[in-house]
C-alpha cells in the first residue's frame, strides 16, 4: 500500500517529462527494457531550477520519481545531490515490498543527469 506523499503525487503528477528546456538528462535502467527513472533538470547557476521524470509507469516509480524531482527543485545541485535513497523513502513514507529499487533508480538517474549536460 502506499503512503498519502505517494498516492499524491500519482493523482496529481508535477513533474511528468520529458522537459524540453533541460540542460541535463540522467537515467537509470533501460528504458523499454526493464524498470527505468528518466530524469530531466533545468539548471541555472548552480541551482536547480525544474526537474522532471518518466518512468514506466508503476505507482511505486512514480511517486518515488515524483518526490525526487519536487524536492530537487529550487536546491543548489550540490545540496540535491547530497540526498539518498533511504532519506527519499523516509519523505514517501516507504513503497511497497519489492518497490525500493525505483528509490535507487530515482537518486540514480539524478547523479547520471549532473554529468549528462544537454
């Protein structure tokens, strides 16, 4: 089951991509092939001006996808590179059994899109 965070951010997704004025893009996994995060942030001056994401689908790699990139926003990139898995899952209120991977996935993606600049 999963947590009120979560279930928020499945009815009224925020972030959903891609983003067509990023400056970087991540991703862990293969899409189409697999559980993947894609992520999508627009960054200025070291600051993190919007993030977003696409993922498969699941409600657990939404909501964990969807935290992530709503927490991001507004953060220097050093500050929201600083985040993991455990203190993102601690924010959701944990996923289902099985789902923690998407976590990983999630703060995955973000350190691949600090190096893949647009």
């Amino acid at each position: 089951m999963l947590s009120p965070i979560a279930l928020e951010h499945l009815e009224k997704p925020l972030h959903r991509g891609p983003m067509e004025d990023a400056t970087h893009y991540g991703v862990s996994g293969s899409p189409g092939d697999g559980p993947y995060v894609q992520i999508w942030l627009k960054i200025e001056g070291g600051k993190i001006e919007k993030a977003a994401f696409k993922t498969p689908g699941c409600p657990s790699s939404t909501a964990a996808a969807g935290v992530l990139c709503t927490l991001v926003t507004g953060r220097s990139l050093e500050r929201a590179l600083s985040l993991t898995a455990k203190e993102l899952e601690i924010v959701i209120g944990g996923l289902p059994e099985g789902k923690g991977h998407y976590l990983v996935q999630s703060i995955e993606a973000l350190h691949q899109a600090q190096e893949g600049e647009i």
